[in-house]
C-alpha cells in the first residue's frame, strides 16, 4: 500500500480547499496530494484572501527566483556592495538560515516564510544540507533552496551565511545602535547613507538583545524595508510577534480569520515530505496497523535533561494519561471495532517498552514506536527522514500527548490540527521534574490552541516605548501552558 500510487482523481479536497496549487504532477510529490487521504478532513477552511496571497508570492517566487535574470543580478549587486540602484526588478529577498533540530527549522521557515509574504520578499532556505531529501519544492516552476557557492573563494555574504553563528556587525540591533541609523526628533529612523546597506541579518533568536527585538516595531519595519537582501536567523516561532508588529496586523487578519490556524494552514501550504519519507510513513502506517485503528494516541516524549530519570518522565505521562482518561485502564472491550492504538515516539525505547508493557494487553491496535535514535543527530539526513516521519505519524492520531517545550511535538499538534495535552518540561536545573514546579501542577495540561508557541517574544510596545503584558493587550494572544514567557496565538 506504501508504493502504489493512491489516487485516481485529484479534487479539491486534495488540494486542501485551494490551498495547494495543482501545478505539479503528482508522481514527482506523492505527499501533496495525499496528505488528505491521510488526515481528516478539514474543519478550517484557509480563506480566499490567503489563498490569493499564496498565488501572489508563487508569482513572485517564479519571476525573481534562482535562476532568473533578475536574481543574477541581485546577486552581483549584493556581492559587489552596490545595494539598491534605481533600475531594480522589484525584487528582494530573505534567506532563512538553517540551524537546530528540525522541528525549529520547520516552524522558523514558516515564520520566514509569512514573512517573505507580507514584505513581499522571495523566500529562499539555506542549507541544512538535507532540506532536498526531505521536503519536495513548495512552489512550481521554481527553487526555494539558496543556490550552493559555485567558488569557495567566493566573497559573497551568501557563502559565509552557515558562519553566522549569531554574530556579526550587519544585524538590525547593531545597525540601529550604529551612526548608520539617524533617528529623528519624533522618533522615526532612517539610513544615514544615501544608499540602505545591501543587506542585513534578522537576528531573532534565543536571548537576543533590545535592539534587535525592534523587529517588532514599525518604524524598523519600515527601514528594513528598504534593504534588498535580509538575512533571517531564527529557531523560533515568531508568527505571534508578526501579528503584535503593527504594519502587519490587519494583513494577517484578514488572511487569517482564525488566528488559531496559522501554522495549520502554512505547515500544510509548505511543507510536503519526498517520495522517500512520505514512502517511509504510509508504509509504517499500514504495516503497523495504526491505519485499522478507530483512535490512534500519538505519545511525544522529549526529555530534554540528560540526568532526570526516566521512572518520573513515564510516571507523568501514566499520570496524565489516567487523569485525562486518555487510554482505556482495563482490557474489557478490547475487541471491539473502535480498537485503540498508541504510537510513541521518543529518541529512547525504553518508554515504548514501558508503555507496552503497560497498556499492550489493554488496547487492540498495539503500541508501537517507528525509530529510536538514541540521541539526536545532525547533518545527518536518514536520521531525519526518521525524525520527519515521525512528526507525520503523529499529526495523523486523533489524540496527542507531547513533551512541553518540544518544536517536534508543536509540528505535529499543527499538521493534525489537535489541541495536544502537554506535559510540562522539568527545569534544567531539575533532577527530578517536580522539583522547582508548583507541586500541585497537574502532570499535563490542555494547551489552549493548535497554534505552537513562540519562545522568546519581545514585551517591548514600540507606541508606548515600554514593556507591556502581551496576553492583556491583544484578545487572540495567550500565554504558553508550558514556556513561562511564551505567547501564541489562540
Ligand atoms: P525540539 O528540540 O524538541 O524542540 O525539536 P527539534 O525537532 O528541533 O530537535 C530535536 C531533534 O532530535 C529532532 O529533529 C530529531 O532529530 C531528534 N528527535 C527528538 N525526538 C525524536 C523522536 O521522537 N523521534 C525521532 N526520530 N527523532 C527525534
């Protein structure tokens, strides 16, 4: 059932209601057109104007991207340090580059690539050498992969974008604290040179400064708006921040009348597994028996601190599956036909072992774990294929139970479009999970939206020039249940 190709007609519930372009064939990107066979069927529908947004930037995509006449030139503009002249194509672009584990990458592209939407950029992905075994192109008749350096003596800023690393004098934050930047009496800032530079990194991740969080704000935006190549580096999810960013806000509103299904649109727009994977997951799907199930239970389990023991992860994950009623606790209708099954995924197999051992005799469809790694891996791209394969099992379940913290569970909560119960993370400092958290704390907790969360947001209202509480000034913007500082939107 893997291998065979699947459909016969192709309707515009393959296409995810519209979607989806069908401009590409079907053997060359299996996954595109039956991703909705393999998921049911959708309760949110994207709305017209996102979908003419998606058409637009596909356009877009095809006009200035690699290969054109207009990207060569960009290019040698950008390599000689001539930044904009007047005779430009219109076109300008944003490089995401890639670093972190792929959960990271897939919700950063996403933000990168809303992003490149509403500033009318072309998106282009750099690297994580991988990213063409994993993912088939998203748009038609073009690239969305940076091109390789054709010379190692290359002294394009393009070759040296895997160096970034977090530091450079040509991020935003330096910039705006540079005498590049003049900033008027009324507060609005403008390049001191006649020209804007040729480029600029975005530098949103992690603890990332002040002056760099002034992404956030308009005037910025503003500024930025005129620099022909920007340079993204981020692991986060940055979306919540984009809404909170005024020139962005009544765009994303009218593109996303439910502010809840951003990533559940976009994830499913971007991201379409190759052949191989998407070989991998169906094969799996049917061999294991988790297509026979009438509820299949995804279990996430991401232990992100070495030394906890494993007893106290499994022991709250038994705790949240009882108190939620998440699995049945005795054998007693095991055969009937709405036969449960329960996936787990975790780089280890000592919890599979566990659970099986627990709730083999009790549910019909079995327990199964695809992989475990041992530990994560990187540039390495048959571990994730693995890793990708596994996000796909679990957006196909009807319940999920994740590890808080873990970009790999909000993947897959956004794909299935399940509200998932999130086991809270221990703090680093931890040995044991309870250890530092509120001891009435429930082992896990409903999150509040599909949406995954956005880490690090900035507090900051550029209007007010203070910090504000993010979740009180905007209706569709929530706290995290499982990052203290994290919003998303709801
Ligand atoms: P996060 O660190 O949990 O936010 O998720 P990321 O996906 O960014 O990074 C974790 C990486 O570790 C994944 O991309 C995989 O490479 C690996 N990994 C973690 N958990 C699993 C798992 O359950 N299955 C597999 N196959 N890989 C995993």
């Amino acid at each position: 059932q893997g291998s065979e190709p699947l459909l016969k007609n192709i309707t515009a519930e393959h296409l995810l209601d519209g979607l989806l372009t069908a401009n590409f064939s079907y053997p060359s990107c299996r996954s595109r057109y039956e991703f909705a066979v393999h998921h049911k069927s959708s309760p949110h529908k994207p709305s017209p104007y996102l979908i003419a947004k998606l058409r637009k930037q596909e356009a877009l995509q095809q006009r200035c991207g690699p290969g054109t006449a207009a990207h060569k030139k960009a290019v040698r503009r950008l390599d000689s340090g001539e930044g904009v002249v007047d005779d430009d194509d219109g076109c300008r672009y944003l490089v995401y580059i890639s670093y972190r584990g792929l959960g990271n990458r897939m919700l950063a592209i996403t933000s990168a690539f809303l992003y490149a939407v509403l500033t009318d950029r072309v998106l282009l992905v750099d690297g994580g050498k991988d990213a063409d075994a994993l993912f088939c192109e998203p748009f038609p008749g073009t690239t969305w992969l940076l091109p390789r350096a054709t010379s190692w003596f290359s002294r394009s800023p393009l070759t040296r974008l895997q160096g970034y690393e977090g530091g450079s004098t040509e991020t935003l934050g330096n910039m705006l604290q540079s005498d590049a930047v003049t900033v008027s009496a009324d507060g609005n800032v403008s390049w001191s040179a006649a020209r804007p530079p040729p480029y600029l990194y975005l530098h949103l991740s992690g603890v990332y400064g002040f002056h760099d969080k002034l992404f956030f704000c308009g005037a910025q935006q503003r500024l930025l708006g005129e620099v022909p190549w920007l340079f993204m580096w981020t692991d986060n999810y940055i979306v919540p921040g984009l809404f909170l960013t005024p020139p962005f806000r009544g765009e994303l509103e009218a593109m996303f009348p439910e502010k809840d299904a951003v990533f559940y649109h976009l994830g499913r727009y971007l991201f379409h597994p190759t052949n191989p994977v998407w070989n991998a997951i169906t094969t799996y799907y049917h061999s294991s028996g988790l297509a026979g199930a009438g509820k299949r239970v995804g279990v996430q389990i991401r232990v992100f601190q070495k030394k906890q023991p494993p007893q106290v992860v499994l022991g709250q994950l038994v705790s949240c599956v009882r108190d939620e009623k998440l699995l049945p606790e005795t054998s007693a209708g095991k055969g009937t036909s709405s036969s449960v099954a329960v996936l787990v995924t975790s780089l280890s197999s000592w919890y599979h072992e566990r659970i099986r051992d627990e709730y083999g005799g009790r549910v019909a469809g079995g327990v199964h774990q695809p992989s475990h790694e041992g530990r994560q891996r990187w540039r390495d791209a048959a571990h994730d294929m693995r890793a990708l394969s596994e996000m796909y099992l679990l957006s196909m379940c009807h319940v999920l139970v994740t590890s808080g913290y873990s970009t790999f569970g909000y993947v897959a909560q956004g794909l299935a479009g399940l509200r998932p119960w999130v086991m809270p993370r221990a703090p680093m400092w931890a040995a044991d999970w309870r250890e530092g958290l509120d001891p009435r704390e429930p082992p896990c907790r409903r999150a509040v939206s599909v949406e995954p969360c956005f880490h690090s947001p900035s507090y900051y209202d550029c209007a007010a020039g203070r910090d504000v509480e993010l979740d009180k000034v905007t209706p569709y913007i929530s706290r995290c249940v499982d990052v203290k500082y994290g919003i998303k939107l709801v």
